[in-house]
C-alpha cells in the first residue's frame, strides 16, 4: 500500500546514537517514530513488488442454468447457438445424432428436448428442471482445439449417459475462455427416471471430460481441493504413526498418454501425485508404471509411497540405409516402486519359529515402523492367527 506524504512531514530513520559528543542527541519519541510502520509504509508502500503467475492446468465444469418449460428450453438452446448462428452437435439419446445450424434446425431439436416431460410436476411449489445447462471449460494455456474440445465433451455423455438427448456447441468468442456449453435432458429416454445431479455425479463431469482431453495428449487437470473422507483417512494415519506418513502421496491421475503430453510421441504410462501439505503435483513417466496401477489397486485420492529405482540400460539398433547395424543408441528407462499404503496388511506380518521347550518369545518381523501403536499390531496378530486357524480347520 503506497501512502502520499508531504516532504517536510517525511520522518527518516534516526542515524544518531548520542555517543559521538559532536551528533546530535535524539529523542526516544524520534527514535520510536523512525521504526514505526507508518514511516515503513511511506518509504516502502509504493515499491513495485515482482510476482509469479504460474498459469493453471484445471479443467472446469460449471452448471450455469436449467430449463423448467418447452419456452425455457427453446430460449436455452437459442442462447447457446446464437439463434441459430452457431454449427451444434445434437444426439437424441437413442443413437441418432446429426450436427447442423439454423433456425429449422433450432426447432427440431427443441422438440427432441421438449417432448415426454411431465410439465406439471413441482417441488415446493416451483416447476422442476427438466432440461440442465452447462459449460466444460479447458484451461486456454493447453491450446485445446475446437474439435477436441467438442469431441472430448461428446465421447464423455454419450459413453457415460448414453440415453440423455443433449446439445453442444463450441464457444471462442471469449479469447481467454473457450468453452463448451452443453443443453442434456434430465429424462432418460429408455427407462424414463430422471439424472440426478448430486455432488458426486457432478464430479463425473469434470473428471470424464478431462480424462478424455488427457487421453488425447493435453496436459490438463481436474484436481479436488476439499476431500472430506480423504482428510479422515489422513488424519487417523498420522494420528496412528506420524511417521508412517513420511513420504507419502496422493494420487492425482493415472494411465497412458504421449510422452510428456507431446503431441506424436509414443504413449507412455504415467503418474501423477500430490503432496499433502503443499498440494505441489508432480508427475513420473515409466514403462513399467503399468504394472502397479493394478497390482496396488491405484485410484485417484489413493496414497501412495513413491521411490525411484536403479534404471535399466537400454541399447537400441541404428541402421545403414543398407540395412546393416551401424551401432547401438543407450538410454536409461526409469523403474519406480510404488506401494500403496492402504493396503499394508497381514500379508505383510510373519512370525520367527520358535523351537518347542525354547524360551524365547515368539517375535513380530514386519514392515511396519518400530513405533506402530500397540492397537494396530494386536488387530494384525488376531487377524493372522485366525487365518492360521482357519487353515488348519480345513486341513
């Protein structure tokens, strides 16, 4: 915050310390007043201060509107098609689609929207939504083509709601904002109950639509600040062992994509995690990520324990134009380890052999830190020995 103040009232940091008999000799009220934060403010406010703007890779999803009658949702799908101005994409929600624009084509897919809602029902005395109206919105800095733009929203709905009739059109009259805005009918065309959108289906949106835009080469994301079940998990970890959460992530996405999202290299698995504290993401590239996605049951929110390993040399042919081997390019693949955490169980606990008459006492080995709560390791030895019982009753 800059303050304006007149030269003569300008107070100066006290440079006089009243040791030298020769300097003049200043107050405790002048000295106070030198240090004071309106005096930093008059010297300092204005100062330009350099900040870093680190452009974001978050896809959005955004229900902007509804349609409660046959007018609302012809209003709707004017708006979005500029009254007919704009090329749309409608599908009829039993296979059919067709992409066109102008005014006859407006009414026509109005009537698809339109027709087979009960336009009497209410709640609370107010007419439901029979239409939702929404915007799929990728980050500009990703460079999201209007086609994949438009693809990735359709492959999404029709995969996901394959009996919902909806129509998107592509908007970029907006230069820092391309979007998609989307009109989906609630009624499902084959059973007839209608699509809810509670917080967690809504969460579907987001995620299909950036998981098809990842799958295309973008680098984009669609990370949840607030997990309320994540944090009880975290929470209760930490609470159990603090250190058993050290060096520990949460799994932001997962797959195959191109390499370093780059378009026309060659698909390759990746994962990409986040700290708990910072929330900072990273993301790993490796051939042979693929085998942990199943084996450690990966999902998103899952944590995780990260560590990279030796990497293996790899010598690759290169050839004359005759056909012959000229030699041998090397490169270093990757090799990770990832072990998710919540899946440390009994597997994980063996007992040492004791010789009958001996007397020594039976000890734990596990993988578990040496300062894992009594609790815990008395519900894995009760849980193994019942399976050590179990297996003996069978045999």
């Amino acid at each position: 915050m800059g303050v304006y103040v007149e030269q003569e009232y300008r107070i100066k940091r006290a440079k006089g310390t009243g040791r030298d008999p020769k300097s003049p000799k200043l107050s405790g009220r002048h000295i106070h007043a030198s240090k004071s934060a309106f005096n930093h403010k008059v010297r300092h406010g204005a100062d330009k201060k350099a900040y870093t703007w680190t452009p974001t890779k978050e896809v959005t999803f955004k229900i902007t509107g509804s349609g409660k009658t046959a007018a609302g949702i012809k209003n709707g799908i004017d708006y979005i098609t500029r009254n007919g101005e704009l090329e749309a994409y409608c599908y009829d929600g039993k296979g059919s689609e067709q992409t066109g624009k102008g005014e006859d084509f407006n009414r026509e897919f109005t009537s698809t929207l339109s027709k087979g809602n009960d336009y009497s029902r209410t709640y609370r005395g107010e007419n439901i939504d029979h239409v939702k109206n929404m915007v799929f919105s990728p980050p500009p800095e990703a460079g999201v083509s209007r086609e994949d733009a438009l693809k990735a929203t359709v492959e999404f709905l029709k995969e996901t709601y394959p009996n919902h009739a909806f129509v998107a059109v592509y908007h970029d009259d907006k230069e820092d904002h391309p979007h998609v805005h989307v009109n989906i009918k609630l009624r499902d065309e084959e059973t007839g109950r209608r699509l809810r959108l509670t917080k967690s289906e809504t969460r579907k949106f987001r995620n299909g639509f950036h998981r098809k835009l990842k799958g295309m080469g973008y680098d984009v994301t669609a990370t949840w600040k607030k997990d309320p079940e994540r944090k009880r998990e975290i929470e209760r970890l930490q609470a159990e062992n603090p250190k058993r959460l050290r060096n520990v992530y949460k799994v932001v996405d997962f797959g195959e994509t191109s390499y370093q999202n780059k378009a026309g290299e060659k698909r390759t698995p990746f994962l990409t995690y986040e700290t708990l504290k910072g929330g900072k993401q990273v993301t790993i590239w490796g051939k042979d990520l693929k085998n942990h996605f199943e084996s450690e049951k990966l999902q998103p929110g899952t944590l995780i324990k990260v560590k990279k390993l030796a990497p293996t040399l790899v010598r690759s042919p290169m050839f004359n134009d005759d056909g012959t081997v000229a030699g041998y390019r090397e490169t270093h693949r990757n090799n990770w380890q990832i072990e998710n955490i919540a899946l440390s169980g009994t597997e994980n606990v063996r007992f040492m052999s004791v010789k009958p008459g001996s007397r020594k006492r039976a000890t734990l080995k596990s993988s578990y830190p040496e300062n894992m709560s009594k609790v815990t390791i008395s519900g894995l030895l009760l849980n193994t020995g019942l399976q050590r019982i179990q297996k003996n009753i069978k045999n």
